[in-house]
C-alpha cells in the first residue's frame, strides 16, 4: 500500500489526464503518520479552532450588542472576525477529521472548493484590514469630517467591493487550478490544497503558468498593501504634525491593534508562499502554513481585546449580562 501510494509522484505520460480529473484524489502529508502523535495533533487542533471560534465570536457578539461601538471601525472589525471565522473553518476541520478518520485523502471537488474559499477568505481578510487602514487614515487626518466621509452608505459599500473583489480573486484562482490536469492521486506536502503545490504536481503545468499564477497573486495581495501602506504614509505624516509627544501617542494608540494585526497576516502569509515556492521541505512548508492559516485567526481577536479598552469593555459588559 505505502509503495503503491508513494508511486503516484511519478507523472503516467500515456494516461488521458482530464479522464482522470472526476476520481482524482490528493494526499495530504502535512503532519507526521507516526500514531503516537496523533492524539496530541488531534487535541491542539481541536483546542485551536473552539478557541478560535469563541474569540471571534465573542468579538461579534460584544460589537454587536454594544450601541457605543456601533461605528465605522468596529462594523469592519466584526467582519474580519466572520471572515477570520470562514478562514479557519476552510482548512481545520479537514484536519480534524483526517486524523481521527486515519485518512489524508481529499477529492479533487473538495480541493477544488477548498481553494476557492480560502483565497475567499483569506482575500476578505486583506481587503478589510485595507479598509480598516482607511478608516484609521480618515479619523485621524480628517476628524471633523470622518461622519461624513464614513458614513453607513459608505461604508456598506466598502463592504460590497471588499466582497466582490474577494470573489473575483477566488474564482480566478479557481479557474487556473481548474485548468491544471493531473495523471494519478498525487501527494501535497501539507494540510492543506495548497495552490502553488498544485501547480509543481500538475501534468501540463508550464513555466507561464507559474508566471501568470504569481502575477495574478501579486495584482489581487499588492493593491491592498499599497492601501494600508497609503494610508499609514499619510497617518504618520500627520501624526508628526502633531506638536505635543501626548498627542502624538493617544492619535496612533488608535492604530496599534490594527497595525499588529496587519504585520501578523502578512508577515505569515509572505512567508508561507515564499517557504511553499522555494522549499523542498515538506515540514517546513506544513509549519508555515499552520501559522498562517490556523494561528493567525486564532491571535487577531486577542490582539484586539488586549490592546482596546473599548472591546474590553463591551465583553464585560456581555460577559455581565450572561452572567
């Protein structure tokens, strides 16, 4: 069975590939087969997506039940939140089950649907921390305008093109996956259907096809950086306007949670790609990929909390009413 298996790297150049496509199934090798780890893997998983879900959660219930964060910030805040929530929920899960089912195999449907929505989400995500920048650089250059600038019109919109733009990533990225074709099951170094794997696996994949992939990666994750980047340029510029050090440090207090939150998902998201383009290490590239994907959501919510007395306490107050 274990030759068998670790016979499928080995491209059948005489096979039909896209007959192959409808039972096609991929192994996920991202953690070890050993037995005795599989209950610690088993439990730290778990453990990480409740606590995951609770703190996300938590967050939307405290903005959501508190009429004094009913404001441009916090409205974007609890849809990071949802989408940190759709984030991890598209990738531990699986983990959850493979290893208590024993099994590594997902189908090629359920690759396929799980690409789509992690660059959904995942694409969600930059494009609220982008909007969240925005928000920032509007209360903080124009505070006697930020009403009007972000108003509910406004910023409902801001949400309707931060969901488009995320669907339009998603299904572009699920269009060239789609395209790929692939000659036997085929095995991917990590937990996940990472895309870039794919791509190395893939029968009729082309040096343009690589291209293109990381073209389009750089287009749909370099315009939200350039926004935060913006947004920071012209925050900090204005801050050090300011002429008392108190001022200065109250007006980009403000920022503290947003700009930890931001340097944490890219940080880890650059690394991961890079880790998954350039490494041969399958460990190495699983271990990124857990920080990006499973510890990331699992941080922001206590990034938030800890860092903002307003969220602190809007969850007491909750906590209180629960009580």
């Amino acid at each position: 069975m274990t030759q068998q298996r670790y016979s499928t790297n080995q491209c059948l150049c005489y096979v039909e590939p896209e007959n192959l496509t409808g039972a096609l199934e991929f192994f996920l090798l991202g953690f070890s087969e050993d037995p005795e780890l599989q209950p610690l893997t088993f439990s730290l998983f778990l453990s990480i997506y409740l606590v995951t879900m609770l703190g996300n959660l938590l967050i939307i219930l405290a903005i959501s039940s508190d009429s004094d964060l009913h404001t441009p910030m916090y409205f974007f805040l609890s849809n990071l939140s949802i989408a940190d929530i759709g984030f991890t929920s598209t990738t531990v899960p699986k983990v959850i089950f493979n290893i208590q089912s024993h099994s590594r195999v997902i189908s090629y449907a359920g690759c396929l649907s799980q690409v789509s929505f992690l660059y959904f989400f995942g694409c969600l995500d930059s494009a609220f921390l982008t909007v969240m920048a925005y928000d920032r650089f509007v209360a903080i250059c124009y505070p006697l305008h930020y009403s009007v600038i972000m108003n509910p019109h406004r910023c409902s919109l801001l949400l309707l093109v931060s969901f488009l733009f995320s669907l339009l990533d998603s299904q572009l990225h699920c269009l060239m996956i789609s395209q790929l074709s692939f000659c036997t099951n085929m095995e991917i170094p990590d937990f996940f259907c990472d895309p870039t794997q794919l791509f190395k696996l893939a029968c009729n994949g082309t040096s343009m096809d690589n291209i293109l992939f990381y073209f389009h990666g750089a287009i749909f994750g370099g315009i939200p950086i350039l926004g935060i980047f913006f947004s920071y340029y012209k925050i900090v510029s204005s801050i050090l306007r300011i002429s008392s050090s108190c001022g200065r440090y109250k007006a980009f207090s403000t920022c503290g949670s947003h700009l930890s939150v931001v340097l944490l998902f890219y940080g880890t998201g650059l690394g991961m790609y890079l880790g998954s383009a350039v490494s041969h290490f399958p460990r190495k590239v699983a271990g990124a990929s857990v920080v990006y994907a499973v510890i990331t959501p699992l941080l922001n919510p206590f990034i938030y909390s800890l860092r903002n007395r307003d969220i602190k306490r809007a969850l007491q107050r909750l906590l209180n009413r629960t009580v």
